[in-house]
C-alpha cells in the first residue's frame, strides 16, 4: 500500500457520490470510507483506488453500465447480472427496490 490517499480523494470528489452510495460501490463498510475520506488512514489500498478510477471512468463513458453496476452492488448479485440483459429485467421483475442511497445516486444521474 502506498500514501495515495490524495488520487482517491480527487476520484471521490470527480465522482460526487455521497458516503452511503460510494460504500455500496465500493463494497466497503462505512467507517473505512470515513476513516480514508477524513484522512484518519492515508494508506488507502491500490486496489481501492483502482476501483474508485474505474467507477470514474464507467460513468463518464457509459452511464447506462454505471447504473447497472450500481444496481448488481445494491442487490448482491453475481457481476454477470451487469452485462445480460434479461438478468437486468428480472431484477426489475422480483420488484425490489434500490437501497435509498442508490434511487438517489440513480436520480441524481437521470
């Protein structure tokens, strides 16, 4: 692990993602995305920052994988719901609803 807490903190910030939503994201419990984004823990593993760029890079290039994305982290579904379709539609079936964090992450990017 290297000092890289100032990369995670710019692709948080581009990201503009409040606490709760970037936790389920992330898939990270809320004290550890507390303790990084306050600067109690500077030692932010790599693979955390990798993943907070990609989550970056997913949404500025395709919103409609970021949000699906978001919904498969919400629901704790395998990754593979991501990219199939009808496993994306049977989501949508079983008539659950995201977590509040993510309606409001999912309003926010509509």
């Amino acid at each position: 692990m290297a000092d890289n807490a100032n990369e995670f903190l710019d692709y948080v910030q581009r990201l503009g993602i409040d606490q709760p939503a970037l936790c389920i994201l992330l898939g990270l419990p809320r004290s550890t995305l507390n303790k990084w984004i306050n600067g109690t823990v500077t030692q932010i593993p790599q693979v955390a920052v990798t993943a907070v760029r990609m989550l970056w890079f997913m949404r500025e290039c395709d919103e409609a994988m970021f949000e699906k994305w978001a919904m498969v982290q919400d629901f704790g579904v395998s990754a593979e719901y991501a990219a199939n379709d009808k496993a994306q539609e049977f989501l949508h079936t079983i008539k659950r609803e995201p977590s509040t964090s993510i309606k409001k992450l999912l309003t926010k990017s509509n």
